[in-house]
C-alpha cells in the first residue's frame, strides 16, 4: 500500500510558488461597530489542514470535477456500509473508570483497583509516573501511590492519550504513519484547548478534554474508506469543495464512533453539534467549546508546520460562542505549550 497514495491522487509535492499566500488582513472596523472581521476565513484553515493531514497539495475553489462527483459518491455508499466494530476497541474497563473519574471524592485505591484490571493501563500509568516531569522523591513502589501521583486531572488525560492515540494512529488506513501522527499533533491541541476553554463556559474539564481528542476519529475512517477505492487514476489537486465534502464524511463517521463506543451523553451530544447544518450559535456549551477549539487547534498545527501565519488572530471568528478577548487568550495558551520547532540552518 506504500503508493496507494501515488495511485489515488497522483500525489504532487507543491512548488513554493503554488502555495496560495495567507491573505491580506482586512481593515479593523471601529471599536464602537458590531462585525470585526477575522484575519483569516475558516473554511480556508479547514482545507489547509486536511490537505496537511493527508499531504495533498493545494486546490482551487469550485465546483467538484466529474471524477470527484463519482468518487464522493462511492465514498459516501461505502460508510454506510463502515462497520463499525472495526475500530479499536475501547478497554472494558474504561466506561466504569470514566463514571468514577467524575467524582472528585473517588480514593486513590478505588481507582488504582479499576486500573489494575488492564495491564496495558498499569503499565501506561507507570511508565508516566516515573518521567522526570513526576518523578518524586521516592520510587513509585505500588500501583496506588503512582495513582495518587498523577492526581484525579493526570490520571484522566494520561487514559485518555493511553486510549485514544492508538486508535488514531492506528486508523490512518494503508498511507503510512504520517496522517495518524497529524490527527494526534491536532488531538494534542484540540484537546487542550477544550479543557482551557471549558473552564470559562461551566463545562466539565475532562469532558472538553475527550471530546477535543476523539473529534476527528473519522477522519482516519475516511482514509481508509479511500483505501478501499484506489483507483488507477483521479485528477488532482482535488478542488476545495471535494475536501469540504470528505471533511463532512469525517465528521458523520466521527460521531458514529462516539456512539459506538458509548462515551458519556455530553460528549455524543457535542459531536452531534458539529454536524453539517448545525450552527455554533445553536450548539450546546460543550458543542460550542469543540468547535471553537478545533478551528484554534488547525490553525496552531498549520501554523507550527509553516502552512499559515504563526500569528493569525481568530479572536473574533466565533462571536456567538466566546468573547474575542478570551479566544485571544486562548491562543496565546496554545503558542506557550505547543512552540514551533526551530529548524536547523
């Protein structure tokens, strides 16, 4: 399957010269005027990181192509044929471990005993407990002490990466390692953002945090529905309405994973928000905090990754969800822990 990739979209590497330049900052409007405009259009960051993720180059506006037409609609009659059940399974463990998360009260023997249950889980847990970010004084001699290490808050993300990272990695169909460690770098920064965000609309923390990292499951579901295509030819670049549609595959199949995996109600309900037709205005809280962070989390990736403007301002993107002020802070958030890597001259 190495050129599966070459066989679908007759890959092209893009010319420095083909890489549309970030537009032009619009002028500010007045303080005392309702619309600020964004510095950059949304539906752009969207293409750019999908085409990132998948490593196609850029393509222009329009309508599909015939071919495309075709290959969307083979694409869309093979996931409802997606079975589901060929997902990574979720441990057996983690549903009751999830419910007992939720209460701040639950003891450190309590949960080191779920835990306990699934070695890999142990192992996962020990292994970040005895980093030099937890390392303590004395060596973690027992399941319960590294437990009660990481706390209520280390213990629920370090789960949720021990989970979630392998089935993203895992689901990116036969085009290699490089989409599945995209979709993570994303879940990395989607998921923080949540959390940072939930903790300004009254949302539970640890719910922002897996809705933030399992958002864009789908996206590996579609890889490999393509797999399953491989035509002998397919024109490319690929127009922008084409990865706006694949996109919206993802997102459907996404969703159907959530609810496969019977994750809590909140979160299939978020998801469920960021189906196409909905709006961010009507979304519940925690539907409104996943939109917003997974347009903040693109644009950081694309922007570490030089394919838009490190300092592009969404602040006034989503005026129906936070204030500007608060998004502003939100991606500063972001520039502080996830830095762009210097590159060597």
């Amino acid at each position: 399957m190495g050129n599966l990739w070459q066989r679908v979209f007759r890959r092209q590497k893009p010319a420095a010269g083909r890489v549309r330049p970030v537009a032009a900052r619009p002028v500010r409007v007045a303080e005392d005027e309702v619309a600020v405009e964004p510095d950059f259009p949304l539906t752009e960051i969207e293409d750019r990181f999908h085409r990132f993720v998948l490593d196609l180059p850029p393509g222009d506006a329009g309508e599909p192509s015939t071919a495309e037409q075709a290959m969307l609609k083979r694409l869309d009659l093979l996931s409802t044929r997606f079975d589901m059940r060929s997902l990574p399974r979720l441990p057996s463990v983690l549903p009751q471990l999830l419910r007992t998360l939720k209460n701040d009260n639950a003891a450190g023997g309590q949960l080191a005993k779920l835990v306990g249950r699934d070695p890999l889980m142990v192992g996962e847990v020990m292994r970040v407990t005895s980093s030099s970010y937890y390392r303590s004084a004395q060596p973690i001699s027992s399941l319960q002490q590294a437990v009660v290490l990481l706390g209520q808050e280390g213990l629920r993300r370090v789960l949720t990466q021990y989970v979630m990272k392998p089935i993203l990695q895992a689901n990116a169909g036969g085009f290699g390692q490089a989409a599945g460690e995209r979709l993570w770098d994303h879940a990395e920064r989607c998921s923080h953002a949540c959390a940072w965000l939930a903790r300004h609309n009254g949302c539970d923390t640890f719910e922002a945090y897996l809705v933030g990292t399992i958002c864009h499951t789908g996206t590996g579901a579609v890889v490999r529905l393509l797999d399953q295509l491989a035509p002998a030819s397919t024109p490319a670049p690929f127009s922008q309405e084409f990865i706006a549609s694949c996109a919206a595959l993802a997102t459907r199949l996404s969703l159907q994973a959530a609810q496969h995996w019977e994750l809590p109600s909140r979160v299939i309900e978020a998801m469920a928000d960021r189906q196409p037709g909905r709006t961010v205005a009507a979304s519940s809280p925690l539907g409104k905090t996943l939109a917003v962070a997974d347009g903040l989390a693109m644009a950081q990736l694309l922007g570490e990754h030089e394919r838009l403007t490190r300092d592009t301002d969404l602040s006034h993107t989503w005026p129906d969800a936070f204030a500007p002020a608060l998004l502003a802070r939100c991606q500063q958030d972001l520039r502080r822990h996830f830095p762009a890597v210097e590159k060597s001259i």
